[in-house]
C-alpha cells in the first residue's frame, strides 16, 4: 500500500478516538505525558479530547487511516489558538487528587514556557506519530504535507515545533522537510535526555 491508501480526516469527539489520540500523543512525546499523569494517562487525555478549546481538544487533531483504521495523527494549532486556550479540561480530567502532575507541571514549568514562546508567525505542531509497523511508509509525510497546508490556510509564515535531542530519528525526519533547530533548550545543561530543540520552518 502506498501513499494514496492514506485517508486523512479530523478527528471525533469520542472516548475511543480520545484514547487513540491519548497513545499517539504519549508515544509522539516519549512518555512524558504517562510520567506527568501515571497510569491513568490514556483516560484522562481522551477525557479532556472531548472538550473544545484547548491545546489536547479533538479540534485540533487530524487522523490517518488505511483501510479504514487509523495508522497515524497530527495535531497542531496557531500561536493564537494556543494562548487562548484553557489548560482546565485537563486538570478537571486529572481530578483534583492528582498531585503528581501538579508536581510535575511545576518542575517542568520551563518546558510549558518554551510552548508560550511561539511566535505570533507560527503554527505549531503539537505531536505528530505514526504507528510502529507503517513508519517509513509515507503517512509521516502524508501528515506533514497537510498540516502545512493548514498552517498556510490559518495564515501563518512558519511551521515550528519542538523535538528531543536524543530522537535523532524525528530530527532527520523533519530535517528532510526543510525543518532547522532554531534554538536548543536547556543551553547548559549536559543530560541530552532533557534537551529539546525547537525546530521552524518559513512557509512559502
């Protein structure tokens, strides 16, 4: 199966969707999302997906299928979108009990700035992920050929994101699509584990 197999839609606001979603995006994140939340992690996003308006909403989420199954997503939204969004689904998904992601969320609280820095110019892209067994089969750049076109469609003059240091695989992938590390984060710190490098694009 090639390239034209792949059906791209965007998504429902669903429970199973919700917890589709929910395993991409950790994957996509290398199991950050599972270390801030536990082992609810997968509930919880696909609760907070059903709601409009927020960085994790169904929204802003678009799947790949072939032959009628999903095989990969994207999800991305505007600099805009993202400073008028709402951080409350997932808190109220996570439950006032869950202490481990407000204390994640405060040790981590550089990273959620680095987001907040997205220029006003930019589309970024949240996660994107394919499954295992079809990597390398075109839906990778399938996803990237269309959430370009809608950042193009939202007005926006660059594409940026942000990708571990260690991924060496998603950095050549993105590099292939005219993506260049604009800056790394932390500077001084020596765990690569924890570097990030936030990667743009100009949109022609």
């Amino acid at each position: 199966m090639g390239r034209d197999s792949i059906v791209l839609r965007a998504a429902k606001p669903t429970l199973d969707e919700g917890l589709t979603f929910a395993r991409y995006l950790d994957e996509a994140a290398e199991g950050f999302f599972r270390f801030m939340i536990g082992r609810r992690v997968e509930h919880v996003i696909a609760t907070a997906f059903l709601k409009p308006d927020h960085d994790l909403s169904y929204q802003n989420v678009t799947f790949a299928e072939q032959e009628g199954a999903i095989v990969g997503m994207v999800s991305g939204y505007t600099a805009k979108q993202h400073r008028a969004s709402s951080r409350r689904p997932l808190k109220e998904a996570a439950g006032r009990r869950n202490l481990r992601m407000r204390i994640v969320s405060v040790l981590f609280a550089p990273i959620m700035r680095i987001i907040d820095s997205t220029g006003d110019e930019d589309f970024y892209i949240q996660s994107i992920a394919v499954s295992r067994e079809l990597q390398g089969g075109g839906v990778g750049s399938t996803l990237m050929d269309f959430i370009e076109e809608q950042a193009k469609a939202s007005g926006s003059t660059r594409l940026a994101l942000d990708v571990s240091a260690k991924n060496e695989n998603a950095r050549r992938f993105y590099s292939n699509r005219g993506m260049n590390v604009e800056s790394r984060w932390p500077k001084r710190l020596p765990i690569r584990a924890l570097k990030f490098y936030r990667m743009t694009k100009e949109l022609g």
